[in-house]
C-alpha cells in the first residue's frame, strides 16, 4: 500500500502570527515527510469547495473569509497513518479547550472574532486527503 497522505493548511492567523515554521518543525519532529508546500491566498472559490461539507451553516461564510484574508501554508505531508497523526499533533477545533502540547492547544486561544481562528487545518479522512490535494494540488 503507498504511504498515507495528508492535506495540511497553516491558516492565515498563524502565518500572520509567523508561526509556519513552528507548525513545519512539530511535523518534521513527529517523522513526517513534507512532499510539497505552497504559501499563497486561496481565492474564495477553491475554500468553498474545500468546504462544500460545512455549507449552509452560519460559521460557513465567516470561515471563507477568515481563510482568504491572506496566505496560507499548504501543504502535503506523507507517512504512515499520517491523517490521523496529524490531527492529535492539531488539537482540538476550539484553542481554548485543544490539549496543551497540541498545536492549537499551544499556540492557540480564541480572540473574539466571528470563525474560530485555530491555526491549522488537516484532513479528517483518507477519502478527504485525496480530495482536498487533488484541489489544492491537481496532479499531484
Ligand atoms: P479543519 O477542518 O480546519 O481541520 O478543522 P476541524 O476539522 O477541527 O473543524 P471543522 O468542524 O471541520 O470546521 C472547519 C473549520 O471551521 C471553523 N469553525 N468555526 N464558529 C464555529 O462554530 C466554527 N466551527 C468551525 C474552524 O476554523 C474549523 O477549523
Ligand atoms: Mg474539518
């Protein structure tokens, strides 16, 4: 079987906050491969497709905005059982409560703001992975 893949976002609060490379050195200390990254600011197009599962709901519009407010990291990372790796070194979806020692858990706290800004995004299923990379990088 190949190696497992994931879909890795540094979101545009942490590049704001210069935390790319904090994200890059906990994925590298875990193990991980980085395959291919890319800073640039997603058009609102490409997030509501990588969002089509959360349309409808009131945080859908806010949360397309936050992610198209500036750059964000993206980036494919490759290893055994990687898309669930991925997601216990992320925390938990709300900072506030992500364990310490997790990224959002670390770095992360809630500011008050419309969409829960919590640094990061990671695919939740292989079936995601491959759909979300296919988006963000076709061909690869
Ligand atoms: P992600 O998809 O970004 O890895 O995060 P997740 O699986 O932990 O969270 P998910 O439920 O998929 O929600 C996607 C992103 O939408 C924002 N959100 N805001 N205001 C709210 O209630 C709310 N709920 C979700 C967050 O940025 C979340 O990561
Ligand atoms: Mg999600």
């Amino acid at each position: 079987m190949p190696e497992a893949r994931t879909l890795v976002l540094v979101k545009p609060d942490a590049v704001r906050r210069g935390l790319v490379g904090e994200v890059l050195r906990r994925i590298e200390a875990k193990g991980y491969t980085l395959v291919a990254a890319e800073l640039r600011t997603a058009d609102p197009a490409l997030l509501e497709e990588h969002y089509a599962e959360h349309a409808g709901k009131p945080f859908f519009e806010p949360l397309v905005t936050f992610m198209s407010s500036g750059p964000v990291l993206a980036a494919v990372v490759a290893g055994e059982r990687v898309v669930e790796g991925f997601r216990s070194l992320a925390g938990a979806t709300d900072p506030t409560s992500a364990a310490p020692g997790t990224i959002r858990g670390d770095l992360g706290r809630d500011w008050g703001r419309p969409v829960t800004e919590n640094l990061v995004h990671g695919s939740d299923s292989d079936e995601s992975a491959a759909r979300e990379i296919s988006l963000w990088f076709p061909g690869l």
